[in-house]
C-alpha cells in the first residue's frame, strides 16, 4: 500500500459519520459462542450416551467348564424390584430360579387362518441368581409370540422359551440369544449339554398329530439325532427326558409313554393312567434305573422294561406341610433326589417329599401376583436353605437405561431443535441485511 493511498483512507475515516454501535453486541456474540458450544457438547454427549447404552460396560468372560461352585437355594423369592436390571444388559454367573410373576398377565392372539384366538402371557420373567441377583427378562419382546413354555437348564446357564414352532435360547451368563428352528422345546439334557425339541409336520388343529423329537447340541442347535413321534390324538401334547447317559429318550404322550434309543432301536412302551405324566426333564434317576411319572401318585418305572416299582402319595404328604399347599390341579416336577427321596416343585414351591414334608423354597403367594411358572436349576445346588438378603436389582446404569436412553434422546431432540432455531435466526439475519432485503 503506497502513503498515498493510506492518507487517503484516512480522510475518508475521518469525513465519514460515525456509525452507532448497539450497547451490548460484543456480549451478545460472546453469549451466541457460548451456547453453540454447549448445543455441540450436548449432542455429543446425547449420542456417546446412545451408543454406549447399546453395549455392556465389559464382556462378561465365558464360564468356565471347570466351574464347580455349588450354591445355596433361597429360602424364598420376590417379584422384582421395579427398575430391576435386564438379563441381557447385565448378565449373571447362572441362574438359580426363574419364574413367571403373573399367570393372568396375558394377551388374545387371534389366528385369523383358522378363526380362533389364543391367550399369550405377557412376561416378563423373574430371574434369580447367587447372592440374591435379580434380573428380569421378557420372551415377549421377540419377533414370534411367547407361547409361555420356560425351562432353566440344570446347570443354570441357559433359559429356554417356546416360540411359535421353535425355541429360543438365552445364555445368563452373557445375555445373548438365538432362535433354535428345530422345534418346540421339551427339556435339557441332565448334563445341560443338549436340549430336546419337538417338531410337529402339520398345524395344531389338524389331526392326526405327527412329527419327530430332535435332540440338539448347545449352544449351536445342531441336530444330533432324532426319535419318531408315531400319529396320535389332538391335541398336541407331548413330554420328553433324555437318560443320564443320553443314550435313550422317554416320551409320554396323553397316556402312552415309550423309550427310543440313540442307535435307532425302539424300547419298551405301555398306557397308562396319567395325571401329570412324566415328571419333568430330570424324570430319569441319576443311575439311570428309573423313570418317574405322575399317575396321582408319583410313580418309578423300571427303566429297561417300563413296570412299576414303587408309589410315593405326595397328594396327601402336602396336607403335612407347615405352609398348606393345595394339591389340586398340581404337578410334580422332579428336581433331586435326597437320600431316595425326591426334591420336587410345584407351581409356587419346592419340596422335599419326606414324611413330613420340607417347604424348601416358597414364592410369593399373594393375590396380585401369584407364581405361574417355576422352573429352577438343579446342578451344583444346596438344597439346604439360607435366608436370602434383599434383592440385587443389577448395576445401575443397567437398571435405569429406559430412564438414560430417554433422557439422551429429550439432550438430543433439545439440541437439534435449537440447532435449527439459531441457523433459522441467521438466515433471517443474513436477509436483512442484503440490500433490498425484506
């Protein structure tokens, strides 16, 4: 820049009239930096936020095979507390109990091919662990309808679910599942190793009903064999154990009950009178001797030739119990065996059936919320007792992530909103001022 040129700025500046400047804009321009950076902050807080509610704080280790801890069985469990966390933000080691805290809780699912509604329970389930953990878990929220069907696996490592035709399969100690397509589930295994499905060949209202019993490989799903399931009557009711050994299968169906083999040879097989039939997926002995069923009494078959061996009256052995538990429209499900004596539950207790009957575990009895599904682990478990503490909801962040993930989103729609109110201003501001702006 020549003098020249600079001196004749100068008097330009000098000769020209002063332009007023409005009190308060060098803070006004300060506030408007200020509140963009707090607008940008939030909404980098809002999305790390989403993002980091979408995983877990770490990757939970995969249980050992070695893991022998045996653990005591509550004396009794709740419903779960409200903002309990979910199994699948917050696993756990195992599981020791799990059950459905509202029988009635349930929804009308029409089928609208064959004109007819099914009632659907609506979960979610309680799930309880060692040292009182208390985690929730809704089979509800699949893509396929919960059918109400829930068995733990002995060790209490899995949770099975039924599923339309098929089944899933959660994990505890990771909270992750996945769909097993081979059929309805039926049981675990003793060794929680293998689970056994049902898949029928027609709907369940045609008849006759047909199909076969798979076992699977867990936690891929894999076919390992299969069992025929002969046509027989509507409607579609079927239970299975698989031997201690994994060699053979007991299947009753209404009141037929018959074993198969591994090898493909069929066993021995009779009718018979049933009120709950066989008696859960640990019906087999552990030496693999007898099988137990419910005829109204709970009954040993011999496991090679399927003839009764001996009767155990559990209907009148309950009327004994301290804590009077109705045996009507009961079946017992066999947990354990004690010194001969079986440890069974029932749909809102665990009882050792003795002369005079233990109450091993009780379940919340009052009429809010009664018990409709019990199912517990069996494997590395104490059946005496302790007094459980008060129940472990989960970390927090798990506990209250519908409350975090809420909030994040409210930080995330404010600062969008006034993202789009300051760039509105500015473009209003930049139109005034170019001439012959409105």
């Amino acid at each position: 820049m020549t003098a020249a040129l600079r001196d004749a700025l100068h008097r330009v500046a000098d000769n020209s009239p002063p332009v007023p400047v409005r009190p308060g804009l060098f803070d006004q321009a300060r506030r408007d930096r200020l509140h963009r950076r707090l607008a940008g902050l939030a909404a980098a807080v809002a999305v790390l936020g989403g993002v980091g509610l979408t995983v877990h704080d770490a990757v939970p280790p995969t249980p050992a095979a070695s893991d022998t801890t045996v653990d005591p069985l509550p004396a009794y469990v709740v419903q779960a507390p409200d903002w309990t966390a979910d199994i699948r933000h917050a696993p756990m080691r195992r599981a020791l109990v799990a059950f459905d805290g509202d029988p009635h809780n349930t929804v009308t699912v029409p089928r609208e091919a064959q004109g007819v509604s099914d009632a659907r329970p609506l979960g979610p389930l309680t799930l309880v662990g060692p040292d009182d953990a208390y985690r929730t878990y809704d089979p509800a929220r699949d893509d396929e309808p919960w059918t109400g069907e829930s068995l733990l696996s002995p060790d209490g490592r899995f949770l099975m679910t039924g599923h339309g035709e098929h089944s899933r399969l959660l994990d505890v100690t990771t909270g992750d599942s996945r769909a097993l397509t081979a059929g309805r589930p039926l049981a675990f295994s003793p060794d929680s190793r293998q689970a056994v499905l049902v898949d029928f060949d027609n709907p369940w209202y045609l008849h006759p009903v047909r199909g076969e019993i798979r076992v699977v490989d867990l936690p891929s799903g894999a076919v390992v064999w299969t069992a025929p399931l002969a046509d027989g009557p509507l409607p579609r009711e079927v239970k299975a154990a698989l031997s201690p050994d994994g060699s053979t299968l007991v299947v009753q169906r209404h009141g037929d009950v018959y074993t198969h083999r591994r090898d493909g040879r069929a066993g021995w097989s009779r009718s018979m009178n049933m009120a709950g039939g066989l008696a859960g997926q640990l019906a087999w002995t552990p030496d693999g001797g007898s099988i137990a069923v419910d005829t109204g009494d709970l009954c040993l078959l011999d496991a090679g030739t399927g003839a009764t061996q001996t009767c155990l009256a559990w209907q009148s052995m309950l009327q004994r119990l301290p804590e009077r538990e109705q045996a009507f429209g009961l079946f017992p499900v066999v947990l354990a065996w004690m010194d001969g004596r079986p440890v069974v539950a029932l749909p809102r207790a665990v009882v050792r059936l003795t002369e005079v009957p233990e109450l091993i575990m009780g379940t919340p009895t009052y009429p809010a919320s009664p018990v409709g599904a019990l199912t517990v682990a069996t494997s590395r478990v104490d059946w005496t007792t302790r007094q459980p503490g008060p129940p472990d909801p989960g970390p927090a962040i798990h506990r209250y992530r519908p409350l975090i993930g809420g909030a994040g989103l409210g930080i995330a729609l404010l600062a969008i909103g006034y993202a789009v109110l300051r760039l509105s201003r500015r473009h209003r501001r930049t139109a005034v001022r170019k001439p012959g702006g409105a």
